[in-house]
C-alpha cells in the first residue's frame, strides 16, 4: 500500500473531477494521504474534504508565504484543540521560505521565523508532528529546529544535498521526496535520498505540483507516486516492494495512523 505523506487536493485545479479521483484511490493502492493547509483562509476547505474519505487526514498550518497575524495563530490553535476530531494528524505546512517571490511580497524573513517559532510551539503543546517547508533556507530552518528538541518533523519536498539530508536525519527528522527526485537534472537529489535511513524515509507527491517522469507537466495526483518509490529503489538499491512497504510503515508510525482507517474497495 501507498502513503502519499503531502497532497493538496483542496487546489482548484482538482475542482472538475475530486471526488471522482479520490473514490479511484484505495482501488489504485493508495492508503492513506495527508492533506496539509497553507492558511486559514482554506483550513476549512481541507477538513471539509478530509471529513468525506477515511484514508484522508488533515493537517492545519501556515506556509511560509502566507501572513500569519495573532489572529491567524489564534485560529490555528482552535483546530489543533479538536485536532482528533478533525483528523488533524499534524501542524503545518510550515517553515520558511527565501526563494525570491514573483508577483507578490511574502512576509519578511523575521515574520517567517516568528510564524515558524509558533506553530512549533503548538505542535509541541498539542503533541503533534510537524511538516517542515524549506525552500532556500536550510541553516534558519536548522537553527530553529536544534532549539526544539525531541521535536518529531518532516522535511517536506527536500531539496538538499545528501550531507543535509544526513545531518537533518541526525536530528531525528523524517525526509521526504517528490516526483521532483526522478528528475534527470537532480542526481544529487537521488544522492541525498540514498543517505536517508531506511526509518526516517517517506514519499509524497505535493499534488497537483511535481509530477514524476515520465509524466512531469501533467496534473500531479497520489497514484503517480510509484515512479517516485521506483526512483527511490534505484537510488537506493533496495526493491521496490521493501520501499513501499518502509515508506509506508514509516508514515504510519510518523502521522500516528493505522491500517483501521484504511478504505479497500
């Protein structure tokens, strides 16, 4: 079976045909899929969906290029408070994020760090993972985190090279790929992704973003992520079959899930 750890299916770009796709999950080996918020604005877009498919789990925070005023915090604690009745499994996506922003002015650098701070300081008060975005900006996500220790976290969608995925392993934290690690160009992703043990793996496809080889341009959905495990074998030098059934264990044991609530048509 299939965990895709990071999926929005809240986009708009899922608006003609969502249900349909999600019914086709458990039949295609998909699992369970986590569906993270990036503001408040769509948190309740995300539990509305999550609350229609028991493989489905929410996760609410806020990403780094969306303001997060005391009032969005505040908001952000009321749902981690009835987190196990709207199947919030963790805080975020959250982190920072320096990649120069076209078209628009993401927070400052030092709103980013403050909003990343409380957000982890709810999830340690909530006693829940968190899904760590970080775009160009590894030694402030680091130096952060190495102040929050016993902190379980993800590295959503890593970019690094493989001595940051060793030293980010060593912190205890999960690394997790995308389709964005079948891409001929990203060899030393393929190499970051061989250093990662084999308890600290997962996978995710971010859909509708990042779709694998040989299918990159297209609508980006959980199903694709076999391309991402077989990319990840071949990195590796394990089988196929073992990195499912890891990658699959792994996000089980991160998001605190079980088989129960898994949908076999």
């Amino acid at each position: 079976m299939i965990f895709d750890t990071h999926a929005h299916y809240d986009d708009a770009r899922f608006d003609p045909d969502r249900d349909e796709l999600l019914a086709t999950m458990p039949v295609d080996g998909v699992g369970h899929i986590v569906m993270p918020g990036t503001s408040m604005g769509d948190q309740a877009r995300v539990l509305e969906i999550a609350a229609r498919y028991p493989f489905i789990h929410a996760a609410a925070g806020i990403h780094p290029n969306c303001s997060a005023s005391k009032d969005d915090l505040i908001a952000l604690e009321g749902f981690l408070r009835e987190a196990e009745r709207f199947k919030i499994v963790a805080v975020g996506e959250c982190g920072l994020d320096y990649y120069p922003a076209e078209g628009f002015t993401p927070p400052s650098r030092e709103e980013q760090r403050e909003a990343f701070e409380a957000q982890i300081c709810l999830a340690e008060r909530y006693r829940l993972p968190v899904i760590i975005h970080d775009r160009d900006a590894h030694g402030d996500c680091l130096d952060i985190l190495r102040a929050h220790k016993g902190l379980r976290g993800v590295f959503h969608c890593f970019t690094g090279d493989a001595a940051l995925a060793r030293e980010v392993a060593g912190m205890g934290m999960y690394v997790s790929f995308t389709g964005s690690v079948t891409y001929k160009k990203n060899a030393a992703l393929r190499e970051a992704a061989a250093a990662v043990p084999d308890d600290l793996l997962l996978t995710e496809t971010d859909a509708p973003y990042l779709a694998p080889e040989p299918l990159r341009g297209k609508r980006c959905d959980s199903r694709m992520i076999r391309h991402i495990i077989a990319t990840l074998a071949d990195a590796r030098q394990q089988p196929a079959e073992h990195v499912e059934q890891m990658t699959w264990e792994n996000g089980m044991r991160f998001y605190g899930v079980s088989t129960n609530s898994v949908s076999r048509a």
